[in-house]
C-alpha cells in the first residue's frame, strides 16, 4: 500500500508539472507575439516621424519606402541606414483635413497623412505647407 500511494504521488507531480510547462509556453509564445507586434509599430513610428515633413500631395496613393521619400532632401551615404529605410514599403495617403482661421487674420490648413504598410496604419497630421 505504501508503494502505490508513492506512485500516485509522482503520477499527479508529472501532470501538475506538465500544466505549469505547458501554460509557461504559452505565455512565452504571447510575449514574442507581443514583442513583435511592438516593434513593427515603433519601426512603423519612427518611419512616419522621419518622413511626415517630407510627405507631400505628389506622394497620394503612391506606395513608397522611407528611402524613397527622404532620398530625394537627404543625401544618404551609409548603406546600412539605406537599407533600414528600403525595408518596408507605405502606401501613402495624403488628404486636405481642415482649416483653421483665426480672427480672419490667417488660415492654417491642415493636412492628414496616413502610412500603412502590410502590418499597421497610422495616421498623422501636418501644417499644410
């Protein structure tokens, strides 16, 4: 009787052991989820904050790197920063949001960027130039 009741015992330690792993893996397994998702939006952010001052209506509905938009102002030698840039391409949309008129003195127009890429889409807005 002692003997099984040991055998009982390593039986329920191996299943409760097998829970925990088991719900360990699946908890690593959502924080590299999390993770990646996380840094394919701080990639998306800091792309569209490099670019958003260069971004004009000749870029609407154009589907463009970072390095393509930014080439063109910015000589660019490293090829290790160009290749950063040329990794992902954005579908750029560029449109007339709203205009602000103040005491009929001036008027800010201000438009809104949205980039998007296979993963995430942000949008932002700029002082029409």
């Amino acid at each position: 009787m002692n003997r099984s009741f040991l055998l009982i015992e390593a039986i329920m330690a191996i299943v409760i052991l097998s829970f925990s792993l088991v719900g360990l893996l699946q908890l690593n397994s959502t924080t590299i989820d999390m993770l990646a998702f996380v840094s394919s939006r701080s990639s998306l952010y800091q792309d569209a904050s490099l670019v958003s001052q260069t971004i004009t209506k000749d870029h609407n509905k154009k589907i463009k790197s970072a390095y393509d938009i930014v080439s063109k102002r910015y000589n660019i030698d490293n090829l290790d920063v160009k290749q950063a840039l040329s990794k992902d391409k954005y579908t750029i949309k560029v449109e007339d949001y709203s205009q602000l008129v103040f005491a009929d003195i001036f008027t800010i127009d201000i438009q809104k960027i949205s980039l998007s890429n296979k993963k995430n889409k942000i949008q932002m807005y700029k002082l029409k130039p």
